[in-house]
DNA sequence: ATTTAGTCTACTAAACTAATAGACAATGCT
DNA sequence: AGCATTGTCTATTAGTTTAGTAGACTAAAT
C-alpha cells in the first residue's frame, strides 16, 4: 500500500510540474491546493530535496521548485524515497536488496521467485512512468477517455 | 510489502500442496519444517481455514489439508486473506474498492490511473499463478533453469 | 533590521505487526 | 466413559510504523 507520505508527494510534484519553469511555488499553496497538511508537506519536500528531485528557495519570493524537467523525473523514483523499496520482498528488490534471514535457498524459493515477477512488472510501471507522462495521461482522461484505449 | 504472515502462510501452503491427498498434517509439523512460531502459524491457517482454502480434521490423526487441488489455489487469493487487497490504493482495488475522501474527480486523478495499472499487473500475475505453479517453478530453478527462459 | 520562507529536531497518538498465553471444544482410542 | 490428541477462540503485549504537530533556527530579500 502506497502511504499518505508517497500519495502527499505525488501530489505536490504534479502541482509543481505544472508550474514548472514559472519561478519556485510556496509550500503553503501547494498544501492549500491540494489539502495536504502544511507541516507534513515540509517534511515530504524536504526528503524529495535532499534526493535531488527538488530544489528550493528560501526568503521572500522562495519557495520550492523541481531539479529537473517534468519528463525526466519518475515516479518509481518519488515513492522510494518517500516510501523505500518498490519490491514486496526485500530480498527482491534491486535498490534495497537485503537476505532473508530464515531462507535457505533463494535462487529455488517459490514466494521470491514470484515476488520476484511482480517487483519487475510495479518496477517497470512506475519507472518508465513520468511525472510529465502522468499529467498527460489526466489530460487524455479529462478529454474522456484513456491513453490506453489507443495504445493498445 | 508483504508481511511476515503471508510469506508464512505461503510456506504453509507449499508444504500442504507437496503433501496433497496423503491426509492431514499437523499445525507443529508445519511450524518445525519451515521453521513458523507455532502459535502464530495457528492464527495463519485457521484465517485460511475461515476461507475455504484449508480444511482441518481434529484430534488423533487430525490436522490441516487444502480445500482444493494445488493447482486450484491461486497465491492472490492467499495473501488478499492474509494481507488484504492487492491494489496499491483502496480507490484502485477490485475487491476491496473505497473511494478517496479527498479526491475530487477520480476519473482523473493521475495517481490513480498509474497505480491502477501497477494492481492490474499485480493483481494478473498473483492471480494466475496457483500453488501447483509456485511448486512447478521451485522444481524447474531446482534443475538449474527456470520456467522463463523456455516459455518466452 | 525585519519579514518571509525553508530547515531541522523532537515529540506523540493511533494503528499495525508479530507474536504469546491460556482456556475451550471436538475427535479417536482403549 | 475417560483420556490423550489436536484444532479453536479470545485476550494481551512489545515493538514498529504512520501521520501528524510544535517550535526553534537559518538564509535571503528589501
């Protein structure tokens, strides 16, 4: 399950990815537009800054801004900062590999060898999708119907 | 991620599906093989038991056997007991849907169309794998290759 | 110097996870 | 009938994670 945190960054990056290029966006607006509470929000942009993913401005006229265009920066890559590893195993997961303590065998265990398969297939999905690709594709929904009707 | 409960329940049920149709086996013989505290594994299979997905006999020569041929189960149905939904958002959940509070038209919330597509993978893989699969492919990594390598 | 706006550390209530404990109920055997 | 065996059910708990809140601090602009 994707928590607030992620859902609350997510959130934030498409406000900022809209505005992207017009000057840094305050924090306050952002939590204001999207109802996220402000002083959480504060320590969600923060996290996505220390990445990278964001850049900041402090004093009149600051505020926080994104480091690279909408189209370079994924999804995959927000909600494992925000949230850790994308794999429902860690013993699956590429950025964030760890054994499992009890397993005797890893390359002939059953659960990791399917884990394995959906870790691929969410790590896929949500690296290959970008922040622009997600504003597109509310575009193409708001215009009443879905990407995936046509490419398909 | 998936809870140490699921991956114990999984084990369980691979060690029930090796030894199907050769009568029940007890709860402590389970625990002992794959290394489960006993008292939780209890809780595991009797939640299983409340599913259909196991069935149990009591007293002498009682313990627990599968409800239904191995290659009937499927691991989704499994950790959605265990776990709950697969889906990364209630509001993307199939079979246990719950809108939003804050979303305004969900139609196009952009989160929401990509996690849709990260349960839908999910959801395609996890329901069409059985435990007789999961058994298949431990036996073929046993061989030194895996399934993957013939069947694409 | 003052105002504006982000930064950093600490704290907390509530929920969830991973168990543990123990009384109870059904079944098979003698 | 009685006893051992094995699953059932309810309660409790320590530890962790989640979703915030509070407040002092720091940098920049005017």
């Amino acid at each position: 399950m994707l928590t607030q945190k992620s859902k609350y960054g997510l959130k934030a990056m498409t406000v900022l990815a809209k505005e992207y290029g017009q000057g840094p966006i305050l924090i306050s607006d952002i939590a204001r537009r999207e109802g996220i509470p402000r002083k959480f929000l504060e320590l969600i942009l923060l996290e996505l800054k220390n990445e990278g993913i964001l850049q900041s401005k402090k004093g009149k006229g600051g505020g926080y801004f994104l480091g690279h265009p909408p189209n370079q920066i994924r999804v995959g890559h927000i909600i494992r900062v925000l949230d850790g590893p994308l794999a429902p195993l860690p013993c699956v997961s590429k950025t964030a590999y760890m054994r499992c303590r009890e397993c005797r065998d890893e390359r002939t265990c059953g659960i990791r060898i399917i884990m394995k398969e959906v870790r691929d297939a969410t790590a896929k999905i949500l690296d290959e999708t970008t922040v622009a690709d997600m504003l597109r594709r509310v575009e193409l929904a708001v215009n009443g119907r879905d990407a995936l009707s046509f490419s398909i």
